[in-house]
C-alpha cells in the first residue's frame, strides 16, 4: 500500500474516489464548501433531500458529481462537533475504508480537514489516517489453499495544505513503519504453533538483523541457557520436544555508550498449560501466547524504519509449554538465574516463569528503562475487558510515560496498583516464593513476581491478554496491540 500526501483545491484532485467530511445536521466543512460551489450546490442539495444528515459515520457515496474531477465523492458523517474525539475520528476513517474496499477503487483521496476532530494536530489525523487504513486492509491468507484475491486498492492519498505537506509527510512514514510492525506482529500471532515455534521466532529475529545494519542478534540456546542459571525458564520448555531459545535483538541508533531501553517479550509459542492442562475449549487461541514477543519485534522493526535515534535492546524468551513424562509437575521448586526459588504450583502460570530470568539477564545492559509484554493473567480481562491493557510498575514517572503513549497513539492501558500487600499472597512453605497467589487480585500478584526480579532499574509490565487478539467471527486474530504504545513511548524517548 503506498501512501501520500497531496494538496490543492479539492475539486481539482483527481481520484476515484474523494472522501469528505459532513458535520450532524448536514453542516459543510471547509472542505465541503469548496466542493459545494465547484459544484453550483450540488452538494447541499443532496443534504436537503435528507439521503445523508452527517451522523458519526453514515455515508453517502455520489458518482460524476459536476464541476468535481474525482470519479466519485464520499460524504461521510463527522457527527456533532463536540463528540469528535479520537475514538470517533477512527470509527470515521473505518467506515469510509469500508464502502471504498467494497466499491474495488484502485486509489482513494482523503480529505478530512482539522475539523474531523477535536484538540488533534495534521500530524495526529495523518498519522492515525495511515496506522487505521492499513490495520482495516490487513489480511493473513498465506496459509490457504486458494489463491487470494488481490486488493484492488492499491494507493491512498491524503489531502493537506501546502504549509503541512513537511508534517504530513513525517506522519506518513512514522504512520506506515507502525503499521508494518503491527503487521508482522499479526502475522507471527495468528500463524499456528506448528510452525511459529521458539526456533522460528528466532528465525524471524534473524531476518530483521540481516535486513537492517542497525541491529546485532544473540540467540542463547538452552545450553547457554542452563550455564547461567535460568531453570526457571527452562523448567516451562521441559516438556516439549522444541528448545527453547532467549532471542536478544540490539538496535543501536545512537551512541553505544547510551543506556539502551530494554524490551522484554514473554514468548510462549504455544501454552497446554503443561501438568496443569488447559480445558480443550479455545485451546487453539493459546498460539496467541506469543503475542507479547511479537509485538516486541513489531516494535523494533517500526523504530528501525524510523532510523529512531535511541538504543533498544529486544529480550525475547521463547518456549513451548507441553505435558510429558519429562514436564515439570507442580510442586517441583526450581532455582531462577537471580538465585530465588519458586514453588511451582500451577504450570499453567508459565509466562512470569521465563520472564523473571529474562528479566534479570535484562540488568547486564544497565538500562534505562525495561519494559516487559505478556499475554500473562486472564484476570486482567476480567478486570479491564478487551479495550485497555493492565499496566503495572515499579516507577511511577515511567508508568506516567507509558499511560501518555498509549493515550496518544490510542492504544490505552490502565495502571493497577503494586503495593507490598498483595505479595504475602506469594508466600511459600517450601521455596522463596510461589509461582501463584491465588484467585484474588490474579494481575496485581503477577506482576509482584516479576517485580521480585527488576529492584535494579526502571521497570513496567504490561499485561496484554485482553488486548493482543479477539476471539470471534470474522474478526478472530492478532490485533497487533501493543506497538503503537511501545513506539509511542520511544518516539517520546527522542529529541
């Protein structure tokens, strides 16, 4: 898909299809004034017959309208002035893509003007414009007998004044490279566990490093592995016949001497549940255990094709959760690389297992912050749903940081609380700690587990197990979720 930015006036612009903007009860915007008189009032004669009357995302579309060089023209409803914000405004972008896939426009024209929304700049509309068309024209079929058919639409343009052409087209290239990580973030989760194994997520790692001269791979076998000290995350892989792989991904987009910002990915390319097996209902979803180191490498393909003048170090650990006469069982105590001992007492509870030895191989590279990923709690969709990802920290000014990035790039998560009384809930007769709490607060004591292994630096963990994929009809598949808030926040990171 390529995009761009155009200018000029709006009558003028040739396109096969050019989407304008309507306020509630048939109000014109800037832009749909210019149109309307090109036209000799072609266009609010349309509006008083009442076929359109500029609701949130009613739309209208009209072919050859005269005086007007675009084949057709898109009226879609902005809705009331006062209830345009963020939300709405991609609801907008949405419903347009919708009617233009169906009408098969090989090229389309946007020119929503400033009014689509309020307290948002060019760069924001632009940029959201680009991150949204593309998530709606995503598609994963590689996996199908049948030879897909191939997407009509091949070009979108975005109509700007002149003044902001410089801005808009920054926001194209940071809209489109998010975009591009959201799509192989997708693409890594929906892809079956059979092939999206720990060996070929670090393959794909691989791939990135070879394509970019920015980043350095280290992949740490289970060999490595076991000399350091990681039994905790070894103990998850113990049952399956794939090995487990730590995936370490530099990217160095400033001086070496930087501290980099280190991100953490719980990669679990498939999840039985071990010993403690899952109930076989929806069982297949659990490929999408992965989805936290996806969007790590999402990420760190996006800031490598913004050339991002920061350092990001990527800490996957990738392993398969199987039952088996070699699996571990619950009750077994295993000693982690930072020498506390776990009592594990549900195997299913795995993802804070290879995260707390990612977690402490993170201090060698003295970071300046770590932030961790993890599809880890189903207590988290029960306490946020499916809009907001649990954010929990050791830092309040770098879980502030991460709030604001996913507010802006809307990809929004919540702060629970991480206060000394949940960790009783961890106690153990036998070892340092257990590897569960408890119903009570599912969330919150995972992220006390983790937090027993990050004292040394600026820690955040995100909990995306409501947010990283969606589960039914049509819709059913990775989301992508959360790169936009992990670029966000080292966008923000940059001079």
């Amino acid at each position: 898909m390529e995009f761009k930015i155009t200018s000029g006036s709006p009558e003028q612009l040739e396109s096969q299809c050019l989407v304008i903007g309507v306020g509630d009860g048939g109000v014109l915007g800037a832009i749909a004034q210019i149109l309307d008189e090109a036209a000799n009032g072609y266009i609010s004669g349309v509006l008083e017959s009442g076929d359109i009357t500029g609701k949130k995302t009613e739309t209208l579309l009209l072919r050859a309208i005269p005086g007007v060089a675009a084949k057709r023209t898109l009226l879609i409803g902005l809705g009331k002035a006062e209830d345009r914000n963020d939300n709405n405004y991609l609801k907008i972008v949405q419903a347009a893509l919708s009617v233009i896939k169906n009408i098969q426009c090989s090229d389309a024209t946007f020119c929503l003007d400033l009014e689509a929304t309020n307290d948002r700049d060019c760069y924001w509309q632009t940029r959201k414009l680009v991150e949204t068309v593309s998530a709606g024209l995503y598609r994963f079929d590689s996996l199908k007998s049948t030879e897909p058919t191939a997407l009509k639409l091949q070009s979108v343009s975005i109509c700007l004044d002149e003044e902001d052409d410089e801005t808009g087209s920054l926001a194209v290239v940071e809209g489109a490279a998010i975009a591009n990580g959201m799509s192989l973030t997708r693409d890594l989760g929906n892809l079956p566990g059979n092939i999206c194994t720990p060996t070929y997520m670090a393959e794909q790692a691989r791939k990135l490093a070879e394509e970019n001269p920015a980043f350095s791979l280290e992949v740490l076998e289970e060999s490595d592995m076991k000399a350091l000290g990681m039994e905790s995350l070894l103990s998850v892989s113990a049952g399956s016949e794939e090995p487990a792989k730590l995936i370490v991904l530099k990217y160095q987009g400033t001086d070496e001497n930087e501290q980099p910002h280190v991100l953490v990915g719980k990669g679990i390319t498939f999840d039985s549940g071990g010993i403690s097996l899952k109930p076989g209902a929806g069982m297949d979803e659990m490929k999408f255990d992965m989805c936290g180191a996806a969007s790590v490498l999402g990420t760190m393909a996006a800031i490598a094709e913004m050339d991002l003048e920061l350092n990001v170090t990527a800490v996957i650990a990738a392993a398969e959760n199987m039952p088996s006469g070699k699996a571990t069982k619950p009750g077994d105590i295993v000693t982690t690389m930072s020498g506390q001992t776990v009592e594990i007492l549900n195997t299913d509870a795995e993802g804070r297992l290879v995260l707390c030895d990612a977690l402490t191989y993170a201090e060698r590279f003295e970071p300046s912050s770590v932030v961790d990923i993890a599809t880890l709690t189903g207590a988290c969709i029960l306490a946020l749903g499916h809009k907001a990802s649990g954010l929990l920290s050791n830092n309040d000014e770098l879980a502030a940081e991460l709030l604001e990035a996913g507010q802006y790039a809307n990809d929004r998560a919540w702060q629970l609380p991480l206060w000394d009384d949940y960790q009783e809930q961890l106690d153990s007769n036998f070892a340092d700690m257990a590897n569960i709490g408890g119903r009570p607060a599912g969330t919150i004591t995972a992220a006390c587990f983790l937090s027993r292994y990050t004292k040394k630096y600026r820690w955040a963990h995100v909990d995306i197990a409501g947010t990283a994929w969606n589960s039914s009809g049509k819709e059913k598949g990775a989301t992508g979720r959360c790169v936009p808030l992990l670029t966000q926040y080292l966008i923000d990171r940059t001079a």
